[in-house]
C-alpha cells in the first residue's frame, strides 16, 4: 500500500527574511543617531520650502496636518504654531519623546504617534488631512513599502490636500544612514507619478545638497 507523500513544510522565505534584517539594522542605525543626540538629517530649522507653503505669497489657510518622519517635532511644532492642526509619525520612540518636549516647550498642541508611516492603518488617524510632510522619510521606506505609503496618504487626503516631500535622488551617494542605502532607492518624480494615483505632481526643485535632493509638491484630486 502507497503511503500518502508527506506535505514538505516550506521553507523560510529568504527574500522576506533579508527584508526583515536589513529594516531591523537601518532601525537600529536611527536609533543610534537620536541616542546620541546628533541625526544629520533633523537640523532644528524648518525648512524655507516649508515656511513658504505656510507664510508666503499665497500661502495656505490652516488646516489639519500630518508629518510623516517627524524626527523631533521641529516641523510639527512650526505648523502648530501657525494655526495648524498637527499629527505626527516617527518610527523611533526616543525621537517622539523629544518632539513631545519640543511641542510642550513651545505651548503648542501637536499629536505625536510612534509608528510606521508604511503602517498607518495600525495608528488612529483617520483624515482626512489637507496638508502632508516628508522630510526625507519616503525616500528612506524600502521599494517594497512604498505603495502602502501612497495608500496611507490617499485614503487620508482631503480633495486639494498638498503633499510637500523633500527627498534623496536615486542611489544617494554620501546618505547620512549608509544602511539605508542598501535597500532603499531615493526617490524621483517618474516614481511619484506611479505610485499616488489620484495626485498630480505640480512641482519639483532640485534642493541645495551636495548630492542630488529634490522638493516634490503633489496635489490630491479634487
């Protein structure tokens, strides 16, 4: 009598697993930098891109904000300031602590969440939202997360909301977290059109970097 064939238990999925390690390390390299008091990327100085979107000519009437990446809460803080409602993401704990400080310390109420700006899903923030941004947390998501991120902005964008992104070029020679640069790609605006369906790219501005760096501005369908 045959004997039924046993079902082989699958293998671990290598590809899945080296995803997870090499996430857990540029972790781990974030956490180091706020440790220490000195990440490269979080100056403490709002971003005149960011100052005209809210203060210059035409600038945008108040309304509700959410920061993705938002380090210590320098940014946050800024559109709290000026008139916004603010909610804010970071993947690191110790940097949401210090951006809760900073918020305090400026008598401005800003909501700060600690989570994944790919996981949205999991936090309560609901939207919509008119105003969205990225100081150079998109471009350091994996490929494999990103549309997951276009999905947690879209189903959160009020008709117009802008999105303000300020990103590496593809393959950033000299990031300030090398770890990043081993499983992330930058970001360009031929990605960005891909990726948001429903928005409009309206703007890109090469930053002032040593390496190539951009401003994306998009807008949500009406």
């Amino acid at each position: 009598m045959n004997q039924p064939h046993a079902t082989p238990n699958p293998g671990p999925d290598l590809a899945s697993t080296r995803r997870d390690t090499e996430e857990e390390s540029v972790h781990r390299a974030l956490e180091g930098y706020y440790r220490t008091g000195k990440p490269p990327w979080d100056t403490g100085v709002t971003p005149p891109e960011l100052i005209d979107l809210v203060e210059g000519r035409g600038a945008l009437p108040p309304g509700r904000a959410l920061e993705l990446g938002c380090g210590t809460g320098t940014n946050a803080t800024y559109l709290a300031r000026h008139g916004w409602d603010v909610a804010a993401v970071d993947l690191i704990d110790r940097a949401v602590d210090q951006a809760r400080e900073k918020a305090a310390a400026a008598g401005v109420a800003v909501r700060l969440l600690h989570g994944d700006a790919t996981r949205l899903d999991e936090l309560d923030l609901p939207g919509p939202f008119d105003l969205f941004f990225d100081l150079s947390c998109y471009c350091g998501v994996p490929l494999h997360r990103r549309d997951a991120y276009a999905a947690g902005l879209t189903q959160r964008a009020a008709p117009g909301a802008l999105l303000l992104m300020f990103g590496y070029g593809p393959e950033p020679l000299g990031s300030p977290i090398p770890e990043v640069t081993s499983w992330a790609a930058g970001v360009t605006a031929d990605e960005l059109r891909a990726r948001f369906t429903g928005w409009e790219l309206i703007d890109v501005t090469p930053g002032t970097n040593s390496v190539p760096t951009f401003w994306f501005t998009l807008r949500r369908d009406a």
